[in-house]
C-alpha cells in the first residue's frame, strides 16, 4: 500500500471548501438581487442563513490552510 499524503488530501479539501464559499457567496448575491420579490421576514432569514453558511464555509477554510501549514511544519 501507498503512503497517504496528508497534505495533498488537506488541499484537495481547500479547493472543495473554496469552490464552497465561492457558491456560498453567489447564491447570497442571487438572493440579495430578487429580495425586493420577497417579503421582508424571508429575506431577513434568508441573510441569516446564508451569512451563517458563509462564516462555516469561511472558518472551515481558514481551518483546513491552518491544518496544511501544521502538517507541513511536522513533516519538516
């Protein structure tokens, strides 16, 4: 068997965490553009939600590069 590479399954990781954030935020511009279409409650949660999901996809990210930096400080 191969020998896993942390550090390359930590990035791969980054860019889906990236790509997520990046959807994450379209998705919240899109809202944002038709809330004037929506009712002022649907459009206060919706920025609730969509801030909430933004700020996990922001930390997770910030976590996973903290985990690459880590990893690759170990493996010096």
């Amino acid at each position: 068997m191969g020998e896993v590479d942390v550090v390359e399954i930590l990035r791969e990781a980054g860019r889906r965490a990236e790509k997520l954030l990046a959807d994450l935020l379209r998705h919240e511009s899109e809202m944002e553009s038709k809330a004037h279409t929506m009712e002022r409650a649907e459009v206060e949660a919706g920025r609730r939600a969509m801030g909430n999901a933004v700020d996990a996809a922001r930390r997770m990210l910030q976590s996973i590069e903290r985990a690459i930096e880590s990893e690759g400080e170990r493996t010096r």
